[in-house]
C-alpha cells in the first residue's frame, strides 16, 4: 500500500489546480494543445489519494508528523 505522503494544504492545491485543467481541456475544444489539458489528471489523482510517487522516491512529505 502506498504511504500518505501529500499533506492537507498541498493536496487541496492539487485537487484545484488538476480540475481547472480538466476544466480548460473541456472548454477548448478546438485547440491544437487541447491534449496538454489532460495532464491535470496527474496532480488530481495525487491530491484525492493522498500519496505522490514522486515525493516517495525523493523522500519529501508534507504530511504532518504523528506523535
């Protein structure tokens, strides 16, 4: 299982920001970088399950500590 690595703060960003690329995917619709939208997908999917692949290799967390 995957450790909790992505703290509150830092995952609220995420979700945000990975919505308003969706977001900006769906509303240019006839743009040539309309693809580049879709990688808000990535911060999205981070911020919701709390864990970032990245954050595991380099050893960082923004979680706070447990007592």
């Amino acid at each position: 299982m995957l450790k909790n690595n992505v703290g509150g703060i830092d995952r609220i960003l995420r979700i945000v920001v990975g919505l308003a690329l969706l977001v900006g995917f769906f509303l240019n619709a006839d743009a040539a970088y309309r693809w580049a939208y879709l990688i808000g997908i990535v911060p999205l999917l981070t911020g919701l399950l709390g864990t970032c692949p990245l954050y595991s290799i380099i050893g960082l967390s923004t979680c706070p500590m447990k007592k």
